[in-house]
C-alpha cells in the first residue's frame, strides 16, 4: 500500500529474499495526480445598482484558476465570474474545476443576492406653508430610520424631519432626505415658507373706452383671481382691463387669492369706470370751392373742438391749395376722438399760352381742331363753377427726331445709363433734364424722355428698363396692429419667387398662436412684390382674440420656384 506521496511519477523494485528457493525481481512506474480544488461553498449580497464581484474571491479555501462558471444568467470574465448586479441574476452560481484522470471534475458553488436600494421617498401634507402656521411633519411612503437636513436657513429635525417653519423665516427650501440601510438611497423635496398675503389692488380714472387700463396692487399685495361682472373685458390672472373691448360704465373688480400652505384666504375690490369716446365729425361747408373762395369749418359730436392749422371751430378759412384739416373733440368726461375733412380748391386758369405745334399735327382750341398758327381765346366753366381763360398764342415747328438706348434689364439695386439724342434740350420722366440719366429702379419702369427742338416742338421716345429680382425672404422683426401704415398692421412673409411655406408663431411658452401654408402672392402696399398669405392680425389664431404685446417666436421654411429651400427663424415683437 502506498500512501502519502507527492504529485509526481515513481520506480518501484522487487527483489526476491534470499530463503527463498530459487531467486526473483521485478520493477513497476507509478505516476500521481492532483485532485482539482474548487474551494468551498460562498455567499454574497450586492445592491441592484452596483457595483458587483468576481465570485471567485467569495469562494472558500484556495480555488484552482481556470474553472467554469455556470448559473442562472451568463457572467464575464472567464474564472473569475464577474457578477453584474445591473445585468445578471440573482441565485446560485456553480464553480466547475476539471479532473486529470483518474481524478474527477470537483465542483463548489457561490449564492448570490441582489438587493433592492431603500425608498428614501418621503413628503408633506402640501408645498407651501405660512410663516405663523403649525410645523409639519413627514408623511413616509419609504424606509424609515435615515436622516434628514435642509437647504439654507431651514430648520428640519433630522430624525422626524419636521419643520419649524417661524425659526426657518420665509423663502423657498431644499429638504434631503438619506437612509441608512445596506443599499441606501437618497430624496430631495423643495417647500416654500411665505407670509399672509395681501390682494389689495388700485384702479385709476375714469377712463375712456379706448386703449387698456392696468391694474395698480398695493405695498406687497400680488395678483390671485380676478373676477367682474359683464361687460368688462378682464384677464383674470392679470387684472388688466381691455378698454376697447368692454361696455361703457362703472364696474367692482375683485382679486381673490385662495388660501393655503396654512394662510387664509385674501380678497380686495377696486371700481373702474369706464366713458365712452365721443364720435367725432369734421365739417366743411362747402367742401369745394374756387381759388379764393371760403369754407366754414364746423366740427360736430363733442363739446370743445381743437383744429389744427390755427383754425378756431366755425371760422371761416379760405385756402390756397386743396387741404386737409384735422379736427379733435372733447366731451364732457374728457374723452377725445377725432375726425377730418378735405377742402378741395379749384383753381381758375387765366393765362396766355404759347404753343409751338409740330407740323402736321392738330390741337383743340377755341372750340375746333387748330392746324395752323393762330392766336385763339377760351373761355371755360369748370364743374364747381370756376372760370377758365386761356390765350394762346399757336405756332407751327418741325419735329425733332428722337433716338433713346435700347431696352435692357438689370438685376434689382444695379445701375444703368440712358442716353438721349436729337433734340436740344430733355425732360425725362424721372425729371431730369440732360440727354442721359443714370437709373436704378426697384421694379420694371418704362422711362419716357420728350425732347426739344429749338423752336419748341417735341417728340416723345421711351425705354423699357426691366428689374429682375433674385430670390428672397423675410419677416418684419416688429408690427402694430394700430400701425397707419397698411403691411404693418398685419404681420405678413415678404420676399419674391416664393413657391410654398409654412409659416408658425409661438408664444413665449411655445404655445402655436398661428399658423398658415397660404401661398397668396400680392403686392406690398408700396406697389412692390412681393407680400405672401393673409398674414397675423397679432389675434390667436386670426380669430380675434387679443394677445397682449410680447416677443414672439416663429419658424418658417419653404421652397423657392427655382425649387431652393429656405428656413427662417426669429422673434417678433407685437405693439398694440
């Protein structure tokens, strides 16, 4: 029997003893293996969110390397048998080192647990607390027996986590919750500790029914409810009055501030009256009239009038050219409003007249077509009564023959020389009197230029200058609804060789207040192209609703006919 001996390989010798008859010897090899060592059974506990092991370090003894793992999920890192909480199971995981024969395979195991972290959620009857209310306490939904501590000022007991809320003062507070378990965790609540409130509010006044009436709050008052009866066009989260949308009179106006967070409720009234504005006329009497004739001047639904150009209501005034004169009333409550009215003067011609006619052509004078040199008398009545006389002295000349440069197109904001020849002297269009002038229009113009001759007969020649303009977009950066000038009241896409769009505006918290893929194509108000759709009237939506005055912001992108895209964006500022 052998036993004791070390891994390795052996020689043994028998020899036969010598009282024995006859004699005998013999040798055998012998070869030794280790028996594999997987160590002894082990158990580990990891937090689900990490970090894990190598499950070969939780084994007892001194395990042999190069084992397999194997279990209720796949681990890494071969020998080892790097567990991840994150990604592996939770169980019992086999540890397998294989035998050299004639030993066998030897195996051990390591049980695994993961653990859930603790609930650190915890809360309060409410966010907001008054000053002088009573300190509340925590209402747990998680694991009790951690710790608690506040942000600032904050006075929190830290086992209960109650709050005194008179030793922390008013102001908004972080309150942390941490627990204390094998996998804790942590929260964050955020509470705010404020004092009574007020809602005392102030209106002015009276006011007339135009324009918008803010609402004054009281020293430390602020803004809860607001609330009216009909009529009163109100916005009840900032007490502002629209003027022009309410019905005249007199109006109690409430802000109602619930209570809460241990305050008592706060209610204020303010009245607001509200005048109509008068409805003004301005009347010229007689409207027309001749050169140097008068016209009273009468204004009419107020009780004072104010005229400009220095006239005093029922003067008479006698202009020289057609004018227009603008009248403001004011009525008993000190409202205005405005009205005008156009004088149209009609001046008479008394005046000689030389007229050089070229040869050839005719002019209607003295009651007949004239076709030769004569001096002839007329003597006309106008429509409103205005006498006419005009003498004229008609002679006879050749005419100039004209040559004016060739038709030519340009690209918008370039330059371009005409010339004139044949004549002695020049009157364009454009007013100018040289034989060339220099142009840059901003749209296709056709350029007349009548010459002279020096016994004063004309001819009239023309040019056609075409404007082609490159493809472009834009978006006012400001509009006005109450603008005077027309594409400013609306807010519209300009550009030219716009083929589709869409056009979106948002509100300063992203709401869409409109939004059109309208492709009409109309001229600007200038008479230039090119303005796109029915444009933004500054209501949501175009639906009439008013939108208070503020930045807005818009998007737009579209495609050129030459089939380019393009994409806009921006803000706008709405000005009532």
């Amino acid at each position: 029997t052998l036993s004791g001996l070390a891994d390795g390989t052996y020689t043994i010798t028998i020899v036969s003893d010598a009282n024995c008859n006859g004699s005998f010897s013999g040798s055998a090899t012998i070869t030794t293996e280790a028996a594999p060592d997987p160590g002894s059974n082990g158990i580990v506990s990891y937090c689900s969110t990490g970090p894990g092991g190598d499950l070969l370090n939780e084994l007892g003894g001194t395990p042999d390397g190069g084992g397999v793992w194997t279990g209720p999920s796949v681990l890494v890192g071969a020998d080892l048998g790097t567990f991840d909480p994150l990604v592996n199971a939770a169980g019992t995981y086999t540890y397998t080192v294989t035998g050299v024969a004639p030993c066998t395979d030897a195996v051990q195991t390591v049980t695994v647990a993961v653990s859930s972290l603790d609930d650190a959620s915890f809360g309060y009857s409410a966010s907001t607390f008054c000053v002088t209310g009573t300190d509340p306490d925590t209402t747990f939904a998680g694991t009790p027996g951690g710790t608690f501590s506040g942000s600032g000022s904050l006075v929190v007991d830290p086992n209960t986590g109650m709050i005194d809320l008179m030793a922390s003062g008013t102001g908004t507070y972080d309150v942390y919750y941490a627990t204390a378990g094998s996998c804790p965790d942590a929260d964050t609540l955020s509470i705010t500790i404020t004092t009574s409130p007020s809602a005392e509010i102030f209106y002015g006044g009276p006011y007339c029914a135009t324009g918008t009436a803010p609402v004054t709050f009281g020293i430390g008052a602020s803004a809860g409810v607001f609330g009216n009866t009909a009529g009163l066009f109100l916005d009840s989260l900032t007490g502002e009055i629209n003027l022009d949308s309410s019905i005249v009179g007199t109006y109690v106006v409430t802000n109602t501030i619930a209570a809460g967070g241990g305050c008592a409720a706060a209610s204020d009234t303010a009245t607001i009256t509200i005048n109509a504005i008068p409805n003004v006329t301005a009347i010229a009497n007689p409207q027309t009239i001749c050169l140097g004739d008068s016209s009273q001047m009468i204004g009419q639904g107020a009780a004072t009038y104010t005229w400009d150009n220095g006239v005093v209501d029922g003067d008479y005034v006698i202009p020289l050219i057609t004018t227009t004169y603008l009248v403001t009333g004011t009525d008993a409550n000190n409202c205005e409003n405005s009205g005008q009215v156009t004088i149209t003067v009609m001046s008479p011609v008394i005046r000689s007249l030389d007229i050089t006619m070229c040869s050839g052509d005719s002019i209607f004078l003295q009651g007949a077509y004239q076709f030769v040199a004569s001096i002839l008398v007329d003597t006309l009545t106008a429509s409103n009564g205005c006498d006419s006389v005009i003498i004229t002295n008609l002679t006879l000349s050749p005419n100039p023959v004209l040559e004016i440069s060739d038709d030519a197109t340009i690209d918008v904001g370039e330059s371009l020389e005409l010339v004139a020849s044949g004549a002695s002297s020049y009157l364009w269009s454009t007013g100018d009197t040289l034989d060339q002038i220099t142009v840059s229009p901003l749209e296709t113009t056709t350029y007349y230029v009548t010459g002279y001759n020096i016994f004063g007969c004309a001819a009239i020649v023309e040019v056609e200058v075409e404007v082609v303009y490159p493809f472009n977009i834009y978006v006012p950066n400001v509009f006005s609804p109450t603008s005077l000038y027309q594409d400013n009241k609306k807010l519209y896409v300009f550009g030219t060789g716009v083929e589709a769009m869409e056009f979106v505006i948002f509100d300063r918290w992203g709401e869409v207040v409109f939004r059109s893929d309208n492709i009409r194509e109309t001229n600007r108000f200038d008479g230039l192209c090119c303005k796109y759709g029915y444009g933004w009237n500054g209501t949501y939506k175009n639906n009439g609703t008013e939108l208070n005055s503020a930045v807005f912001t818009y998007l737009l992108k579209g495609r050129f006919t030459n089939g380019e895209e393009f994409f806009e964006k921006g803000n706008i500022t709405k000005i009532d």
